[in-house]
C-alpha cells in the first residue's frame, strides 16, 4: 500500500513540477528523535499566486567518522 501511494505522490508531483511556472527547490539537514541525519529536499510551485510545497526526497545522511 505504501509503495502504491509512493508512486502516485511522485506522478501527481512530476505534473506539478511540470506545469509550473516558478519553481523553488530548498534543503534542509534535520535530526530525529533517535539522533539520525537526514536530508530533506524539498521545495514550492506557484500556481494561481498560491504558494504549493512539495516533497522531493529524504535521504539519511552517514556518517563517515
């Protein structure tokens, strides 16, 4: 069921990435609860002056130490 609502979060997201006409993509380092790295890109459209966010990925970021 996960991977089934992956996907359509994905597709219905390409659309909007592709129908826009202002893109701002932004990352951000985050920290969870149990001390892990992440990455978190993400970034907005606009479309009809509304500002639309949008979550691009998440990667868990390792340590090289």
């Amino acid at each position: 069921m996960a991977k089934h609502i992956n996907h359509e979060v994905r597709k219905t997201t390409k659309v909007d990435v592709q129908n826009a006409k202002f893109i701002s993509p932004t990352c951000d380092g985050v920290t969870s609860m149990d001390n892990v790295s992440w990455a978190s890109v993400h970034g907005y459209v606009v479309q009809d002056w509304c500002q639309i966010p949008l979550l691009l990925n998440v990667q868990q970021m390792l340590s090289r130490c």
